[in-house]
C-alpha cells in the first residue's frame, strides 16, 4: 500500500514518530494532515507523502507504506536541498 492508497480519516505516523490524521484523500507528493505536536495540540497543514511512513488498520495495527518512485526522487532531492 502507498500513501496514496490512503482516505481521509486515516490515523498515520510521520517519519518523525509523530501521529496525524490525514484530512484529504488526495493523490500525490502533498497530503493536507492534522498533526499532534509536541504541547499536545493539533496543527492542520501539508506534508510530503514521503514523509508518511506507516498507518493503523482497522485492529489498531501500525502497516508500513511503501512509497512511489516519484515519492521517493522527491524526498532525495529535498535532502540535497536541504539536508538530512
């Protein structure tokens, strides 16, 4: 499954071991979340799908994605840009 297999209402976790929940159904490298943050509030905004990197099913299991080649070129070129 990739990100963009992914529906709105989708608990995932953020490559930064943070939780969201996915607030659209798009397909693509941007994806809008809700995102705990570290006062244990939410933010709503865009993230890469890249950056996405597992969500619960339906048993509250965490499922790894596996992340298209053009997810993939997007994150490596974000790195050369921007470091690690």
């Amino acid at each position: 499954m990739t990100p963009n297999d992914l529906k709105k209402g989708t608990r995932v976790v953020m490559r930064d071991r943070y939780e969201a929940v996915l607030a659209d159904s798009k397909k693509g490298n941007i994806r809008n979340v809700d995102a705990e943050n570290m006062f244990g509030g939410t933010n709503i905004g865009s993230a890469y799908a890249h950056d996405i990197v597992g969500y619960y099913d339906e048993d509250g299991q965490i499922r790894i994605l596996t992340h298209t080649k053009g997810m993939t070129q997007c994150r490596e070129m974000n790195t050369q840009l921007f470091g690690g």
